[in-house]
C-alpha cells in the first residue's frame, strides 16, 4: 500500500510490482542473514532508491522507461532467484534449526 500513490500518479511503472517481490526476497534475506538489521536493509533500500529513483530513471521517458522499468525488475529477479536457490536450505529451514519435512515426520 505504501508505494500504490506512486503508481496511481504514474511517478513508476506498473511492472515495479515485480521488481517489487523481488526485493522483498532479498531484503528478507538481508535481514535474517546479518542477523536482524533493520539498518543494513534500509541502506540497501535508500541506496537502491537514490540509484533508480534519483539519478537514474529521470535520464528516460515513454517507452525507454518502461524498459528501464522491465531492466531493473530482471535484475532484482534474478538477484531473487540466485538467493532463493543458493540458500534453498535456510529458506526452508524451521526455527528450531530442522527441515519442514522432518519436523512434519517427527509428529
């Protein structure tokens, strides 16, 4: 909900939902890796910010924004998917230090 009055105003493109997801995986990730910093995350965050949204993304209009948009939303995914398969094991994982399966099997 917080980035919906900059889709509405069309300050980004609609594909951002995606680029998005993806980094809510590494953010996440970030976060439960560097055990709970909420301050590493929002310095990625900021950083990513100032990137796209200051220096970056004014430089396009119309149609080479919207690529721009689809660009960024593929790196942010494949960042998201090397993640997710590099550190399958830890993201499926339970608190006590076991695998789902074997904490299912165990009741």
């Amino acid at each position: 909900m917080w980035h919906l009055p900059l889709f509405v105003t069309g300050n980004i493109e609609w594909v951002d939902v995606f680029n998005m997801i993806g980094g809510v995986v590494i953010y996440n990730w970030l976060y439960h890796r560097s055990g709970k910093s909420v301050l590493l995350v929002m310095i990625i965050h900021a950083m990513n910010n100032a990137v796209s949204g200051e220096f970056v993304s004014p430089m396009f209009t119309g149609a080479d924004s919207v690529q721009l948009a689809w660009m960024r939303t593929l790196a942010w995914g494949v960042a998201a998917l090397i993640v997710l398969l590099s550190q399958w094991r830890w993201w499926t994982m339970t608190g006590k230090g076991e695998s789902p399966e074997k904490a299912n099997s165990a009741r």
